[in-house]
C-alpha cells in the first residue's frame, strides 16, 4: 500500500488551516500544519512533506517571503514543490513572479478548492 502524500500548510489564520486540512484530506493526504516560521523548520526537517502550502502574510506582511528565502537557500529543501496560497496580491497591487519565488503555484485566496487539487495534483500526484 503506497503511503499518503504529505502536506505541509504554512498559516496563520486556523479557520482557513481547517478548511483546507479538509479539503485535502478528503482527498486522500496527510496535512500537517505549522503558524509561522517560529515552528516551520523543525517541522520540515522531522516531517519531510511532499508539498507545501505557504500563505505569506502571517505575523509579518512578508514573513512567508523570509521562509521561503531561508528553505531555499538549503540544498536538501529547495525541491520540495511551493504554492503559495495568499491574497499579498490584492493587498499590494504587486504581481507575485513565481520564477523569482521558484514556486510552483501561486493561488490566490478566497481559494477555489478544485483549483488547488488540480495543483497539488499535478505536482505530487494523489
């Protein structure tokens, strides 16, 4: 039996961790979830996930901006696949470039949840 695809979601906000952790368990992952980046690495680093979910506004405007530059910089983290799921976008007026982030995914909250399982679909398979 192959072993479920784990998820880890990066986010503040629990209602919306809830909703998701739903979303994609009803589908068949296993989600874990972390609030900031206090907690991410120790995480990352015990669960190994498949994919992660990373909102970037959290205790800081840019706070998912700094973990993704820190996960990046390490050679045993930066091919773990990244969709960014934020509304940074309506907030700022700035585009977000996901080949300057080298993310994957940038999907943009309120969230369509078949949008993000074709992503996640797409990236690690169900």
């Amino acid at each position: 039996m192959n072993a479920k695809k784990k998820i880890m979601v990066v986010e503040d906000d629990r209602d919306f961790t809830e909703s998701i952790t739903l979303i994609l368990e009803t589908s068949g992952y296993e989600v874990l979830s972390v609030e900031d980046s206090e907690w991410f690495f120790t995480f990352l680093e015990h669960e190994k996930p498949d994919l992660i979910l990373m909102d970037i506004m959290m205790k800081s405007l840019t706070e998912g901006f700094d973990i993704l530059y820190e996960m990046k910089l390490n050679p045993e983290y930066r091919t773990i696949p990244v969709i960014i799921v934020s509304a940074i976008n309506k907030h700022t007026g700035f585009p977000i470039d996901k080949a300057f982030l080298q993310v994957e995914e940038y999907l943009e909250k309120p969230l369509n949840p078949q949008m993000l399982l074709d992503s996640v679909k797409r990236l690690i398979g169900s």
